[in-house]
C-alpha cells in the first residue's frame, strides 16, 4: 500500500470535478465544512473517515489529508506517520494475481480463491476509503472501478469487496448474488455493514471484508436464507452489537455491461420489532421469491412496468384497417380476358399491399405479371 500511495504523492493528480459521493453502507454520512467549504465524509460508528474522489494516482490534498487523519487516530500518532514518510527505504509491497477460474474448480473451492485474493489486499484501516462507489450508479460503471481495484491492489472496505465479489463472480451463472446489508447498535452508536450473499444449488452463503472474520465471507453451507441471516446476528451478538435492520437486494445481473443499477433494499426487516419466527417466515418467503426469477429470462432484471387500473401491460396493437373490395377491371382493346375479370379479395391491408393482391389476381386468372404487361404495351 505504502509504495502504490507513495508514487501517487509525487505524482499528483487533480480532477476537474467533484462528483457524487458514494453513501458507504458500512458507514452514515454526515457533512463537515472545512476550510471554508463543504467537506463530505462518512462516519463509521462516531468515527469519521474520507473517501477518495480524485481517482488515481491521489492527488495531493487528498494525500495529505489521509496523513492527517492517521496522526489524529493512530496510538501512536505523528511518531508513526513521521517513521513512514522518513524512511529511506521502504519495501516494495507485492501485489497478488487476481485469480483465475479453472473448469477443474468447484464452485466452493472457485468462491474460497476469491475470498482469499479479498484478504490478500487486507482491510483498509488507514481512515481514507480508495475507491469511491456511488451505490446508484450503472452496473457497468461500478464493473469498471473494479477493475480498478485489481490494478491498484490497495487494502478495501466491505462496500468495495461486494463490488469486487460481483466482478471476480461474473460469468458463473450458476451463482446468484445479492447484497445484504446491517445496521446494529453498539454503545450508543449506530455501524452500517453489508456482504455479498451467494446462492447455488440450493446453499447460501456470502463473500465480503470485515474488521471480524466471523462477519464477512460464511462458507456455502446454510440450507435456508434465514440460516445464514442469523449465523450473522449470532456472529453480532459475540461483539455485543444488537441488530435493528437487514437490508437484503435482488440477484445482481451477470452482465457486466448493464446499464442498471445494483438492487440493494428491495427487502427490509426491522429486527428488533420482530419475533426469529417471523423474520424466519419473511426471509424464506422472500428466498423463494429469488429463486423463481432464476427461471425468468434476462429481461427480468429490466426495471418493472407501472400498470394503470384497466390498462393491459401488452403492446398496443395497431387497428386493422377495414376490409377492401379490391378489384380491376381492364378497358384495354387488347386485353379481352382482363376486361372481364372482376374478383373480389377481402384482405386485411395491414397484411398484403396492393401490389401482392394484383399479383394473386393475375395469377388466379391465369395470366403472369410479364404476359399482362406485354399484352398492355401492345
């Protein structure tokens, strides 16, 4: 992290533009005026920490800015941050190879090398969130600071390991996967998390980034989406956290290129307020919901039609016109035969234009379209 962060300090890189900030679900924002201005921050359980708006390589104020807030948190504050930035010498950090799926894994074994790439880049403690994820943005725009996250190879919080968990999942459409997010209260104080939750055949487990090793990936074992909702609370309980929500979203798309956003709340559950036999009832209800859009084609994950009272959600179809007497009659001095026919065709003009019904005519009389107009020009 040190070297990535130290080539982008003598590099600087502003942006023109601010940009949205992403609402971090592992953190409530709040907004500070610094220096004059509107600084946007998250804060994570009373504890504030930046997000990275200028991209990469860091620009200077932000940079600078990350610095600051390590001194004011760390035990040992400007001591550590000074033997860091001094140092004649600092060791390059390694970065790892994103891993690649082989047709010989299982998916198991496919999800716990995904995982392990997430812990390989660590949790990011330094206070300043890297990457910045606006939660309503397209799929396709967040598919690509994913991969920005692979170039980077800087340590992640648990918003950017479900992006990251959605990428490296891509193109395995036997997984299914769909954010999960909590809100628990600790000490008067309110911390927001979220992971990937995974389903395949007919197990659920999750991929994500925690502080806790017990609140983030959970192996593809749990039967019922309940059972894996409350290993989580139990997981909370060892920390003293008390559940009040959980935020679960739909199946994400495997098309990296959607221009949709990601579902995340389209199921919310107020724990506290709820006896587990009830949350038991709404999650498993809400599980098989999921499960029959599996059978759906792709269009399912097109935003749903509103439908008006007495108004069909079928196209319009256009009005028929009514039916023609279509005829022709022939004055021609040559063309005895043709003058003679007189043929009534009652065909919808939405189907036949006018040249194919004289062209069945003809043919009906025994003439072709050559002969008729050779016969005409005489």
């Amino acid at each position: 992290m040190t070297g990535s962060t130290s080539s982008a300090h003598h590099c600087p890189h502003p942006k023109g533009g601010k940009g949205t900030r992403s609402r971090s679900t592992h953190a409530r924002s709040v907004c500070l005026t610094n220096n004059g201005g509107s600084e946007e921050e998250d804060k994570e359980g009373g504890v504030l920490f930046h997000v990275n708006k200028s991209g990469f390589p860091i620009d200077s104020h932000t940079w600078e800015r990350m610095w600051m807030h390590v001194a004011k948190v760390h035990p040992k504050g400007g001591e550590m941050v000074g033997s860091i930035r001094n140092a004649v010498f600092l060791a390059k950090p390694s970065v790892p190879p994103v891993p690649n799926y082989r047709i010989s894994m299982s998916i198991p074994e496919w999800l716990h090398a995904v995982q392990n790439y997430m812990k390989t880049l660590q949790y990011n403690h330094t206070g300043t969130q890297f990457f910045e994820i606006r939660k309503m943005r397209p799929l396709s725009g967040l598919m690509e600071t994913a991969k920005e996250m692979t170039r980077e190879s800087l340590p992640i919080k648990c918003l950017e390991a479900v992006i990251l968990g959605i990428y490296l999942t891509n193109g395995q459409p036997s997984i299914e996967r769909f954010p999960i997010s909590f809100k628990t209260q600790f000490s008067g104080n309110y911390f927001h998390h979220v992971v990937l939750g995974i389903y395949c055949n007919g197990r659920y487990g999750s991929l994500g980034m925690s502080r806790r090793s017990d609140l983030m990936d959970k192996p593809l074992t749990f039967r019922t989406l309940s059972d894996l909702i409350f290993d989580f609370e139990d997981s909370y309980k060892k920390y003293l956290h008390t559940v009040k929500k959980v935020k679960i979203g739909l199946y994400v798309p495997h098309e990296p290129h959607s221009f949709q956003p990601i579902e995340w709340k389209q199921l919310v559950l107020n724990v506290t307020k709820m006896m587990r036999s009830d949350l038991r009832k709404e999650l498993e209800k809400y599980a098989r919901d999921l499960r029959m859009k599996i059978l759906k084609p792709t269009s399912a994950h097109s935003p749903p039609l509103e439908r008006s009272r007495g108004k069909s959600l079928s196209p319009r179809r256009r009005q028929a016109s009514p039916t023609r007497r279509l005829g022709r009659r022939d004055k021609s001095k040559s063309g005895p035969c043709l003058g003679l026919l007189k043929t009534e065709v009652s065909i919808p003009a939405s189907f036949m234009s006018r040249e194919i019904v004289i062209s069945q005519l003809l043919h009906q009389a025994g003439f072709s379209p050559g002969m008729a107009a050779s016969d005409e020009t005489k």
